[in-house]
C-alpha cells in the first residue's frame, strides 16, 4: 500500500515522502496514529500543491538573499566605539551589533546568526565580514570600526 508519510519517522522515511509500506502496517499503525495517509489523488494533490509551494518560497527568499547581497557589496558600515589610546577596543563588536546597525543605517534586516565573525572584532580599522544570506547566497560586507 502506497501511503504519504506526514511525519519523519526512522527506519521508514521522511515527512512527505511515499513510500511502499505493508498493508497492516500501513491501517494498523501508521495511518491511525496520524504518522501517514494514504496516496490517493485527493492526496497526491495537496502533496504536489505544498511542494509547489515550498519551492516558491524558497525561490523568492534566494531573490532576496541575492538583492541584499548586492546592496552589502556597496556597502561600508561604520561602528563607533569607545577606544583606547592604543587602537584597543573596550569589550568588542560582535555579529549583534553589525546586525543592529545594518538596521539602523541601511534599514537591511540581517539576522546575526547569518553574519560570520570568527570571533568579535577587537581593533580599531575596516574589517571585512562574510554573511551567509542563503544556500549558496553569500555577501560581503565591510565594516569601519571607530573609536570615540
């Protein structure tokens, strides 16, 4: 019996996926208990449907990624911190506060999982920081440290 699996389930498959499973498994477990349905047309349907759909999200979202990552290339942000009179930065700047004054001066929603620091900039000078947009989508942007 073919069923479409509605969640992930290990040994057998992955959410959305038909697989061939036996017919007492199928009625007896895995449709009952709401893990699977069977592969009709009706269902087919929505299954073709969500996929359609997804797949459109995930389009619109990469054409974004991609126009953010233009605007990133022109891009020189500039941080202002407090400094020592050696070029040494009190604390650091992290991921955190690129993203929030990305938002400030641009108004470019960066998320700061997505900015890539190996560790928080502790110099005073123009940094340039890689930021993972999407899948494949990677920007650069260059950042101005300051110091007041």
């Amino acid at each position: 019996m073919k069923v479409i699996l509605l969640d992930n389930i290990k040994g057998v498959g992955y959410k959305d996926q038909i697989i061939d499973a036996n017919d007492g498994y199928a009625r007896n477990f895995l449709i009952p208990k709401g893990k699977a349905v069977e592969a009709n047309t009706a269902n087919l349907a929505k299954l073709k449907a969500k996929q359609d759909s997804h797949a459109y999200k995930k389009s619109v979202e990469k054409q974004e990624a991609e126009e953010i990552k233009d605007k990133l290339k022109d891009i020189t942000l500039t941080v202002k911190v407090k400094a020592g009179e050696n070029g040494k930065i009190f604390g650091g700047v992290t991921s955190k506060e690129i993203s929030e004054q990305l938002k400030a001066q641009y108004k470019i929603d960066v998320d700061k999982k997505k900015i890539e620091l190996k560790e928080t900039i502790k110099t005073i000078g123009v940094v340039s920081v890689n930021v993972k947009l999407f899948e494949g989508v990677n920007g650069n942007l260059k950042v101005k440290i300051e110091g007041e």
